[in-house]
C-alpha cells in the first residue's frame, strides 16, 4: 500500500431530488497547518449542498415523537395528543433524514 493521499474524494448528497456531487477535500494535517485551506473547501462543499442552516446551526430540528402503549404516536409539543396518522409519520421520518 503506498502513502497517505493528501486528499480525500467523497460523494455528497443532501437528498434524492440532487444528483451525486463529486468533490475532493484536502485533509486535515495532523499539526493543523492546512487548516486555511481544509476550512475553505469544506465550507464551500457545504454551502454546495445548501447545507448551511447545518453549518450554522440553525436548522431546525424535527419535534421527537412518543410512543404509548397502543403502539401510536404523538409530538411530544403536542397539547392536543393527536396521534399521527402514517402519513404524517413518514413525514416527519423524512424530515428526520433531511
């Protein structure tokens, strides 16, 4: 096996709806003297993806769910304690992933 590469390739997808977007990102050196570098091609690469919100960490992050002993959800916000029908569960698994 030969040396370490000084970059890495990777596939970067944020959903189905984009395709596959090939990008090679230097690594970081152990002593942290590429990091001017690193630090630019990785936000690019996120900026890329409209992935900022994640970047900044203002994304906002899907309700948790509950559980009862019937096997139906609910959004632990929800005063009402409407259980979620299965398409508004696999809505809010989507928004999960997303």
């Amino acid at each position: 096996m030969g040396p370490a590469s000084d970059t890495m390739t990777t596939d970067m997808s944020a959903s189905d709806s984009f395709s596959a977007l090939k990008v090679t990102l230097p690594r970081l050196a152990k002593n942290g003297e590429n990091w001017l570098t690193y630090q630019e091609k990785v936000t690019n690469a996120i900026m890329a993806r409209n992935l900022r919100r994640h970047l900044t960490g203002t994304a906002k992050q899907p309700a948790d769910l509950i559980k009862d002993k019937d096997g139906k959800f609910y959004k632990a916000d929800d005063a009402a304690k409407k259980a979620l029908s299965e398409t508004e569960l696999e809505a809010h698994e989507i928004a999960l992933e997303t």
